[in-house]
C-alpha cells in the first residue's frame, strides 16, 4: 500500500532522514519507535507532503506521491493527525471536525456518514459539539484531533504521537479506539513514545534512530529486543 524507497528530507539546511526505506501492506498497524528528534515527525510529515523528500520516492497505492501537493495527498487517501493536535481552538468541536472534510466538501451525503462515524468512535464529541475546542481536556482534544483526520475517509492514517501529555487512563481508552479503528479496514501508521503501549497493539514496527531505520520487526520481536527494551521500554 505504502513504499518508501530511499527518502531524504531536508529542514533548511539540515537532513533529518537518511535514506528512510519501508513498506505497509494494507490493514496493517504498523509502529514507529524513536526518540524525541529521531524524525518520525518528520518522516510522518514528508509522507503527507508538507514536506518535500529531497531524494528518494514515495509510493501510495502504486502511485508515485513524491511531488504532489498535501491536499491532493489527502483526496488520494491518506491523513495525517499531527503530534500537538494542531487544533482551532476557537472554532467549536463540529467546525473542527468540518474542517477535516474541505477536500469533500462537496460529497455531502459522504461528509454527513463520515460524520456520524467519528461520533460513534467519539459519542463526547457530539455531546460537546457547540463547545469551543480549547475548552476540552486532553484526552477530548486528542480525539478531536484524531476524529477530524478521519473526517476525509482516509484508507492509511497517520498518527503522530497521540498519547503525548496524557493520563494512563485515557492514553488506554484512545489505544483502544485505534485498535478499533484499524478493524475498520483502516491501515495505520503509528508513532509513539511509549513503545510498549504501542507494541502491544502493532503488528509490526521500525525503529527510528538519526533520521534512519535501525531496526525492524514484528512486534513481539521488538518487545523482546535487549536494545529496544533498554532505548524504549525502560527495562
């Protein structure tokens, strides 16, 4: 579904990937561990054309996304839900979500089922939906920022970081829900801090180190990895 064949990617001056080399097949969730500035931002925004690969080639669904725009990266199926959240925090819980459908705005019918998807995932949403969004808590945000990715119907997403500042408690409750979105039929990408939380519930995963690939595996390899336990896991 997803090949990566060599990508560099410069910010200003400095390269932040080296050569990054992966592949997703569809419905996978696969993992992306690494240290705070080892590039997965970075490599998640390079994916979703925010930024440009300096070298290399990117493949989407056997088509070549390298040099294309985000909004259209977005139309051929991919979204990203960005570390930070990136929310409008004036704007309410709907026009935030709403705005994760512009590139179907159109596709009313489409937009209004996609709608009704995120509020089955997320019933606080609806709840809170005239509300301004930088009223709600974390957690709320978090799936907030996760509901609007989804809002463009997205076949892989992108997910940067989304147990960032969270309490053990929610950080469970919106694992679960990428458990459950992944079911969907939705292929995802995941790049965590908290490597254990997401080894437990990827199929695979690489490692991240520098701007490179250093490692990958199926998950129970990466967890039972003397390396990857010491770097990530604190055992």
């Amino acid at each position: 579904m997803l090949e990566l064949q060599g990508v560099y990617c410069n910010i200003g001056k400095h390269e932040v990937l080296h050569g990054v080399s992966l592949e997703m097949e569809q419905g996978e969730l696969v993992c992306m561990l690494g240290a705070n500035g080892a590039g997965k931002s970075t490599l998640f925004r390079t994916i979703s054309g925010l930024l440009r690969p300096t070298q290399g080639s990117i493949t989407f669904e056997g088509e070549v996304i390298s040099r294309i725009r985000p909004d259209a990266i977005v139309r051929k199926g991919i979204s990203l839900c960005p570390e930070g959240r990136k929310l409008f925090p004036r704007l309410s819980v709907k026009k935030n979500l709403m705005m994760g459908a512009y590139s179907r705005y159109r596709e009313k019918e489409e937009v209004a089922a996609a709608l009704r998807e995120v509020y089955e995932l997320f019933p606080i949403l609806e709840e809170r939906g005239e509300q301004e969004a930088g009223t709600l808590s974390g957690g709320e945000q978090q799936m907030l920022a996760i509901g609007r990715a989804l809002m463009s119907q997205p076949r892989l997403l992108l997910l940067d970081e989304p147990s960032l500042g969270l309490a053990p408690l929610v950080v469970t409750r919106i694992m679960e829900t990428i458990v459950d979105i992944n079911r969907r039929g939705i292929t995802i990408m995941l790049s965590e801090q908290n490597a254990s939380m997401a080894l437990s519930i990827s199929t695979r995963g690489y490692v991240l180190e520098n701007g490179s690939i250093v490692l990958e595996g199926s998950a129970e390899e990466l967890a039972g990895n003397e390396e990857v336990k010491k770097a990530y896991i604190g055992a």
